[in-house]
C-alpha cells in the first residue's frame, strides 16, 4: 500500500523542488545570505528561540494506523501520484502566486529574530515581515501546526478518532433550518477575541453560549480554535461537544495542513473551514477527499471573483461562504455578496444546488434580508451576537423574529 500521504500533495509546475534536509528543524539562516535589512531591535535572549521549523513528515508507521479504508488509499494515491510523496509542507513552502494566490505560507528568508550570544536581534525585511494580517496569522499558523504534529504524531490520532463521537449532518441541518424558518438558517459563532476587535466578551464561557445559541434556533455553531488571534481552543471545541450540544459544530481554523482536519475529527468537528485565499486547488480537492473520508462537511470560503470562480470549478463543493471582510485590510463590505452572487455565477451556484453562507457584517435585519435576496441561504455570525448582553436574544434581533423551535410550536 503506498504509504498516506497526510498533507501531501503533488509538486506544482513552476515551484523548484524541495530541498531535503536530514534534521526535523531547518538549518538556520545565514545572516550573510540573506538580503538586505536593517536591525530593529535586539534585547536579551529570554526564551527558548522563536524559529519557523521543517515539518515533522509522517512515516510508514504513522500513515498506516490511519488508513483504514480502500476509499482513503485510493485518495491519496490520486493526490500522491504526480507528486512522489513530497509533503505538502515541502510542496508549499512558497504558494505565493498558485492559484492566483497572494499570501506567502512562511517566512522566505527565514524568522526575523536571530541569536548572537546572549542576545537576541530582530532583522526585519521584505523576505520574513507578514505584508497584512491573514498572512501574519497564517505564518504563525505554519510553526504552531509544526509543534502540535510534533507532539501527536498521526498514529496518535486514531485513539481519539476512534472514540470521536459520530459525524453529525451539517449541511443536512442548514437546509432544515432554511425550510423550517425560510430565513438564512444561523450558522453562530462561538468567539471571544478577533485581531480588529481584540476582545469581544469579558465573560466568556464557550459551553453556556454555545447552549443559549441553539435553544434559541441557531442551525449550526461555528467554534474559533485558533488560539493566539481570536483566543480560542480546540478544549473549547471538545466542551461544547460533551455538553450535549446537538448542533453540528464547525472547527473555525486557519487549516494548511491535512492533520488538522483529523485533529479537528477527533475533537468533535462536524464541518471544517477551508480558505480559498490560503489554500490552492490541488489542497483544496485533496482535503474534501480526506473530509468525506471522516464524515465532515467543508465550508470553503471566498472573498473575490477569482477565488469564487477556483471554487467552483472544483467537484464535491456542497458549502461555499461569501466574507465581507477583505482578510488583507479586514474591511467589510456586504455587497460583496450579491456582486459575488450575480450573473453566471449566481446560475452556476443553483445548477450544483451549493448552499452560499454569507459572512460578515451582518448586524441587522435589513443586512440579513439583502443577502438572503442576494441568493444566500445561511448566515455565520459572531461579533453581533456574542457582544450582546444575551446572545441569544440577540439571534431574535438579528432576524427581526424568534426563529427557535420553540416558535414553530
């Protein structure tokens, strides 16, 4: 059986190949090597040094434990077969201009802090400074993702997949919300911090919120993983799971690498998000393979006309969400959707029947009303909800009515 490559997919035309190390961390940079840039600061090294280290590749040993399925070996032999097992960390090291995309996965010439002795130097120039916020998040992203594969290998996931519980519908419940209300079924958010807003919610508990959401008639919950920007937690993810929430939960995450979609599994994700601004089509199509494998829906997510036009020229999308919020400037602007949705576009939507999810900026019953007229037939929102007093009474103010079940009866 060829071995599964988790996170792997094939070398893309135009990138040079990877260059292969025998140690798990990169060799450090060469401070003569590397282009020109000026010295911000430097202060005592207090800490253990701040590197952007190689990924961990998962070994026979690994892959094995996790393939359990004809279906899974089929999918990464297609993905694998024009790639000879590189690793899509080595494969990615540079997807800069892929796809049309404009995000740099890690720093090009290494992290900006350098050791010298005792002390410790911040360089910053074009190669390692993030040039706006979602590839700043993503950088950070590529180390933290490193150190959790380090710490539990995929072979040590499939315990915890094992005894995850089962995979709820959720593309099945946004469509029962829709029919059930005929407004946008609530995909709501379970979000304490942002990097525009800082903190949103001082009293902050995931599981009462994530409670007060549903009875209050929210389809779907969408729970922030992501820790250092949005101070959220995969443990937050796992509560809410265990409160006996009944909702279908999706993992918000900033997701580069397959591993996270079974960490995610096995910390009770139903649903996962997917970033068409991060992720170039051949990792998109692989990771709905791996999605569909462990019983998970995928959001993919656009912002612009060439990111909605990847997507949908990629099989298997049942989700796709519209943000308002430009992720380089993080602007909102809600007629994104319907310039989105207009047109050939908008056909193309309705004769594959994908559900569109409009994000952000959607503070009112007149913003929920004009993306609804737009063709969106699901909602995810946070900051309107969660900075209220009651978040769920808050849901009734969002859509103008009490859309619970409690309602309907």
């Amino acid at each position: 059986m060829e071995a599964l490559a988790i996170g792997s997919v094939p070398s893309r035309p135009g990138l040079p190949p990877p260059t292969r190390h025998s140690h798990l961390r990169r060799p450090k940079t060469l401070l003569a090597s590397a282009p020109p840039c000026r010295i911000i600061a430097a202060v005592p090294m207090d800490g253990a040094a701040s590197r952007s280290p190689a990924p961990l590749r998962c070994t026979p040993a690994e892959t094995d434990a996790v393939a359990t399925s004809s279906d899974e070996t089929a999918a990464t032999a297609e993905a694998t077969q024009q790639g000879d097992g590189i690793p899509v960390e080595d494969a990615a090291a540079s997807i800069e201009g892929v796809d049309g995309i404009k995000i740099r996965r890690r720093p090009v010439t290494g992290p900006s802090v350098h050791y010298v002795g005792p002390f410790q130097f911040r360089l910053e120039n074009e190669g390692n400074t993030p040039r706006n916020i979602l590839e700043k998040i993503v950088w950070n992203k590529d180390v933290e993702v490193w150190q959790m594969k380090e710490r539990r290998p995929l072979y040590m996931l499939k315990g915890p997949l094992d005894n995850a519980p089962p995979a709820r519908d959720f593309v099945a419940a946004l469509k029962a919300s829709y029919d059930r209300t005929a407004l946008p079924a609530l995909i709501a958010e379970v979000k304490k911090a942002s990097p525009s807003r800082g903190v949103l919610r001082e009293n902050f508990d995931p599981v009462v919120i994530a409670q007060t959401y549903e009875i209050n008639g929210a389809a779907c919950l969408s729970v922030l993983t992501d820790a250092k920007y949005f101070q959220g937690s995969f443990d937050n993810l796992e509560a809410i799971r265990n409160a006996g929430v009944q909702c279908p939960l999706l993992c918000k995450e900033f997701i580069i690498d397959a591993w996270q979609l079974y960490y995610a599994r096995s910390k009770g994700a139903d649903a996962v998000l997917l970033i068409a601004a991060v992720l170039p089509d051949r990792d998109i199509k692989y990771m709905l393979k791996i999605c569909k494998i462990l019983g998970m829906a995928a959001l993919v997510e656009v912002h612009d006309e060439r990111e909605m036009d990847r997507v949908l020229g990629i099989d298997g999308i049942q989700l796709i969400g519209i943000n308002n919020r430009n992720l380089e400037t993080f602007e909102v602007d809600i007629s994104n959707t319907k310039n989105l949705l207009e047109g050939e576009r908008g056909q193309l939507i309705a004769q594959k029947g994908i559900i569109v999810v409009g994000e952000s900026g959607l503070f009112t019953p007149d913003h929920i009303s004009f993306v609804q007229n737009a063709g969106v037939k699901a909602v995810l929102v946070g900051e309107s909800l969660i900075k209220q007093e009651d978040p769920g009474k808050a849901i009734a103010g969002l859509f103008g009515k009490d859309i619970s079940h409690a309602s309907a009866v």
